[in-house]
C-alpha cells in the first residue's frame, strides 16, 4: 500500500469518532476542544455511530457549544457505485464474514492466548466467539495470511467515502482505532495517502480487542504496558508509538469541594452524613448473573441493619444506556429508601468524581471503574463469583484474567471475593478500617497509571498536533 504523504497546506485535519467510549473521553478530556484551539476551521469532526441523537452527548455538540459533528451518513452521501464496484464490496463482506476483522480478532486472541478462558463458540462477543476462528484457529500460517489480506490493496475501498477523504483531508484522527468502521476508514484514507493518527482506546484494547492497524503515522497510549503490547504483538514500530498517561485520570487530580459530594447526595435524596456505597454495574455480556447478586445483596442490606450503617448508590454500566430491559430490572431492584439508581449514561464526570472521591467502598466486578476507584484510594470489593449461576460458571473471574488484569489482580490493593461471605467481610472492612490497603493502592497506581496530576488529555491533544504541518 502507498505510504502516506505529508500534509499539504489547504487540507484540514478530520477527527473520526468511532464509538461512544472513546468520544466521552475526546470529549471529557478536553481533547476535542484543545484541537479546536489549536487548528480553528482546519478540523473537521465526524461519527460513525449516531452521536446526534445520544442525549448523553447534547452537553458537547449542541448548537450553543459551536461544534458540530458530521455523521457516517452524510459522509457518504447518495452513494451509487457501478456494477462492478458493487461485485467488489459483496465479495470483500462475504469474505469478512470469514476472514475479516473478528474472525482475525479471534485467531489473535487464541495464539497469544488472550482472554482465551472466555471463549465458547457462538459467544455473542465477537471478540470470544470461537466458531468465527474456525479451522484450526491457532494456526500463525492461517494467521498471518488472513493479516495479509485484512491489509491488502485487495479490500474495497468506498468510492463515496475516498471522495470525500480525498477532496478535503491530508489527516486523519480515529479515537478507537480498533473496530471494523474505524479500519474500513482507515484503509481508505490510507490508499489515498491519508496521514492516521491512531488512537488506543483503552487499557485492554491492545490484549484482546482485535488487531490494530499497522499504517498509521502516530499511535498514541496510555501507559508502557499499551506500548509493549503493541510492539510485542501488533509488531508496531516504537518510535511510532507516543505514550500520553491516562487522559480519563485527569478528572480526578483535583480534588473536588465537599460541598459538591453533600449537594449530589442530596439530589439523590440520601443521608449526607451517612457512609456510601458505591456499587458499579458490568455489562449484561459480561456479567450476566449481576441483577441476582444485586438484588442478594440488597436483601441483606435490608435484613442486617444495612440501612441504619450506609447508603447505596448503584451505577449502571454507560452501555445499559441501550437496554432498556435491562434498566428497567433494576428499577425495581432499587426502589427503596436509601438506594439510588444513577441513570446509565455516559457524560455525568462531575458526578462521577464526586463519588469515587468520596464514598466509603465501590463494590465491583471489572472494568475501568475498578481502576478509577483504586486511583481515587477508594476501598474496593472486587467480586469474582456469579451468584444464583448453575454449575461453574465463571463469568465474572474471567472478566479480570487478561493480561491488562495481572498486576492489578496481584496487588492486594482489593479485597477479593469469591462468595456472598466474602463480599459482606470486605464490605465490612472497607467501612470499618478504610486505610487497611492503603499502600497497596498508592503502590498499583504508580505502577499502572503512574502519577495522576492531570493534563494527559492536552499531551495527546498536542501529540496529535505535533504530527499536523499545517495549524491554523
């Protein structure tokens, strides 16, 4: 494929946000509005997902904030593409459907054993779904000859979407470089000579979210375990990769007036002098046995005194935001004085820091959630067992076995809980003596995130930036 040529002085940078995860932080960071200080009408921004009709985002691209962001849709417009064009891009989803981005995410996570403990066939993760590997899906020759083709000139490339790069752009931002339509943009972009920039979205993309896309110019990452993994296994070049800190951290290295933790408590409707607990919800593919163990240990909240000791506050996992069905079962788990349900969402920070800065325990299972608190030196009960589950189910151990999960797992900054009994004791001892695994926080949060004194968002907005030629 052409490398990509330096950028010319009348084109303008494009910002691609590729998923909701990744926009809140662009977003929350303060990225996007670093970007647009510094390149003025030179960036342009655009999603490939439905971000205009995410109420959650409103605060960030209404009409009054001045930003406005295209969507996939009227990028490529009333596309039309000749019979021949239309062969090509039948033929490049059938075989995708086989060896494509997932089944290619699949045959990775198997040869370098990631997360290789969650698969089954036909998972509804395609991330662990070992039928899309099938045959002999930890073959490295069947491997690296599926890679060969995922990158080739072979693949279609969008008429209507090359137009569009093509007339405007000498660069291009993905803010979650690994997901199908992140790396169908970036081939076309790439086959134009497109510069990429490429954003890791998160601590355990590199380890079990699929493969990233070798052509870009800059990767940009949160800590060294990010950039080893993408040497290591993605065989990403070092002097591309740029490691920024943790720009989702920035919120929490300030610390908030306690004024705004009473106030957020009072419309909450609970005790502002009573202890907190705070629990955090995982997604319903990953912790499909959560409303039983919910709804077990509000059972015991309210038959031991529960509610005389503390108050409970239950965060949804952001993605519950799209399963209505989901909510509504914890409606009615929740509704009872001195419990309050936060609505699933993806933009409520301010809250969020008041809470992790403030509560007397989080009760979790995984997730980023489990390290924000660890940072904000929350004491943590991190459960590890499915409760009400047949057999041996093992959803929620798997859920922090990736190699992201080691250090933290090994730290004994938690306490670890394999059973109901376990979480009451932890739950207990986090109330009781919250200092007890004190340096065993400070200690995993230097070495995982390092020191969280802020400004990551503007060191990957500048690292973006210092690979631009051409700023307003």
């Amino acid at each position: 494929m052409p490398q990509a040529r330096p950028p010319q002085d009348n084109k303008k940078t494009l910002l691609l946000l590729t998923d909701t995860l990744s926009s809140r932080l662009f977003f929350g960071a303060g990225i996007v509005s670093k970007l647009i200080d510094e390149l003025g009408d030179k960036l342009d921004i655009a999603a490939t997902f439905p971000i205009d009709s995410a109420l959650d985002y409103r605060q960030w691209i209404s009409s009054d904030s001045g930003i406005n962001v295209r969507s996939h849709e009227t990028l490529r417009g009333d596309a039309k593409y000749s019979p021949k064009q239309q062969l090509h891009q039948f033929t490049d989803r059938l075989l995708s459907q086989f060896i494509g981005f997932f089944p290619l995410a699949v045959r990775m996570n198997v040869l370098y054993d990631f997360k290789i403990n969650r698969m089954t066939r036909r998972n509804s993760n395609p991330f662990f779904n070992l039928s899309l590997g099938w045959p002999f899906p930890g073959s490295k020759k069947i491997f690296d000859w599926i890679y060969k083709w995922n990158f080739s000139e072979n693949r279609f490339v969008d008429p209507a979407i090359s137009a569009y790069l093509g007339k405007d752009y000498s660069t291009m931002i993905i803010s979650n470089l690994q997901l199908p339509i992140a790396q169908n943009y970036a081939h076309v972009a790439h086959s134009l000579g497109i510069q990429l920039i490429g954003h890791i979205a998160s601590w355990d993309h590199p380890v079990g979210k699929g493969v990233v896309y070798p052509y870009c110019a800059k990767y940009i990452v949160q800590n060294r375990f990010m950039k080893e993994a993408l040497t290591r296994y993605h065989y990403i070049e070092s002097s591309l990769i740029e490691e920024t800190g943790w720009p989702q951290m920035d919120l929490f290295s300030s610390k908030g007036p306690p004024e705004e933790y009473k106030s957020l408590l009072a419309s909450y409707n609970l005790n502002c002098d009573k202890p907190v607990v705070l629990i955090a919800g995982n997604t319903e593919k990953n912790s499909p046995y959560e409303i039983k163990f919910l709804e077990r240990l509000i059972d015991w909240w309210e038959s031991n005194g529960g509610q005389e000791r503390f108050s409970i506050v239950f965060r949804p996992h952001p993605r519950d935001i799209f399963n209505p069905k989901r909510i509504s079962l914890f409606k009615t788990t929740f509704n009872k004085p001195g419990i309050y349900l936060q609505k699933a969402n993806y933009s409520d920070l301010n809250a969020l820091k008041a809470l992790l800065q403030n509560v007397s325990s989080v009760v979790t299972n995984a997730g980023t959630i489990l390290l924000d608190s660890i940072v904000n030196g929350r004491p943590v009960v991190c459960v590890l067992y499915d409760e009400g589950a047949p057999g041996e189910s093992e959803y929620a151990v798997n859920n922090v076995k990736g190699l992201h999960y080691k250090a933290l797992m090994e730290s004994g900054a938690m306490y670890l809980a394999y059973n109901f009994d376990e979480v009451i004791e932890g739950l207990a001892k986090s109330l009781e003596r919250p200092e007890e695994l004190a340096n065993q926080r400070k200690a995993v949060c230097k070495e995982i995130v390092g020191e969280v004194a802020g400004g990551a968002g503007a060191r990957v907005a500048n690292s973006i930036i210092s690979c631009i030629d051409n700023i307003a």
